[in-house]
C-alpha cells in the first residue's frame, strides 16, 4: 500500500507551492514542487518555475524516539548546476500535545501538538486515524500523520493537506540517488547557503538605504533560523 498527501505550501508572504508527501514500506519521500504561485498586492497572480528543480527529501519512518536521518536533494542559487544530497540529522522533536484542541481536516480528526524546531515555534494538527509518524518538510515525531503545520505568528512557512489518497500507484522512488550528486552534510550545506546568499547580497547595486544589504545578507530568510551546533 502506497499513500500519497498533497499539501498546499504557503512559502512566504507571496508565494504558494504544493509539496507532495509519499509513504510506503515504513518509508517517506516529501517532494516540494518547483513551481510557485505568486500573488501581488495588485491582486494578480503569476506561475514561475522558480529553479527547474524540486527538492526531496527522503527519510524513514521511526518506530522510537531516536533522532532521524533525512536525505535531501537540493541546488543552492549561483552555485553553478550542481546537486547536492544533504545529510541532515533532526534530534527528535519535544512535542506538546493539546488533546482539547482538536478540528477536522479532510474528514480525518486532528489533534493540536506544539514544539520548536530550530529558532521557530511549531504548531501542527495530526490524526490517529492514519497511524503514520511523519508528515511535509522534515516534521515527524508524532502518534499519527500531520495534515497541518505551520510557524506560530507568521503567515506563511505552513503546509496543509489538500487531498489523501490512500491506494496510490505512481511510481516513486523511495532511495536517494548516489550518482551524479555532491553528498555533504548539513553543516557544510549550511555553510554554503549562508556563503551564497551573502555573495548575492554583497553583488547587489548600492541603491537601498545603508546597512539594508548587510543586514538582509546575515538574516537567513527560512523556516531554520538557528542550526543545533551554533
């Protein structure tokens, strides 16, 4: 049996994608789309393939409490075309659980659990109903599958589940390639990140208002603020 959740992605204050979450044999792989939506203050709306290229991440689905190993391919801007297979290890998340607050997405009844996941408050609603202990991103941890989460205090970095299909049978593959990537682990990933956005800023003509490049180019602009070793 193969399941597959469609999640509707709202990835910053303009922009919208979907995020595919597929589930077989104690094994996940989430694919975040590379096509956005975006919606201008005009009210108009506009499709960009926004790199040509969907990240994914791969991971299995833990029985424990252990922390969890998740594989991601990713591409990082102005480096070139190389692909990259990210080694990320995620301590297990300190889930708070409200079973009084409850609400129903897509028939399935969901329960409340909060925690913090590196610099940011995390709310989520999952379901018993679908015994599944994973969810979109890099979220899991809980008695049952997230159909909804999201930063606590902002209006984007959220996912939700749009439609769940529970006997799917497109073709995925659940291991992460060994060819024709560059493997790193998440340090040297974010080491790199933060390397190419600075560069990108530092490029940019000097026309905004003084210290609004630097600053913009130190902020990192993601749902991961504050890695573990820093």
């Amino acid at each position: 049996q193969q399941i597959k959740v469609e999640y509707f992605e709202v990835r910053s204050e303009i922009a919208t994608a979907k995020e595919t979450l597929y589930i077989k044999d104690n094994k996940s792989v989430s694919i975040k789309d590379s096509l956005y939506n975006f919606k201008f203050p005009e009210s108009t709306t506009h499709q960009v393939n926004n790199s040509k290229f969907s990240n994914i991440y791969f991971s299995n689905i833990l029985k424990d409490n252990k922390s969890k190993e998740i594989n991601f391919l990713t591409k990082i801007e102005n480096i070139n075309d190389v692909v990259f297979l990210v080694k990320d290890n995620i301590e297990k998340f300190d889930w708070k659980i409200d079973e009084k607050s409850q609400k129903k997405i897509l028939k399935y009844n969901c329960f409340k659990a909060t925690t913090n996941f590196r610099g940011r408050e995390i709310e989520a609603y999952f379901t018993r109903e679908l015994p599944y202990s994973t969810g979109p991103f890099k979220f899991y941890g809980l008695p049952g599958l997230i159909l909804e989460t999201r930063v606590v205090g902002l209006g984007y970095y959220m996912w939700k589940a749009s439609s769940i299909d529970l006997n799917n049978n497109d073709v995925v593959d659940f291991k992460p390639p060994i060819s024709n990537v560059n493997v790193i682990d998440i340090k040297e990933y974010v080491e790199l990140y933060d390397k190419a956005r600075e560069n990108f800023f530092k490029n940019l003509p000097k026309t905004n208002s003084p210290g609004g490049i630097s600053k913009m180019g130190r902020e990192r602009m993601t749902i991961e603020r504050i890695y573990e070793w820093e």
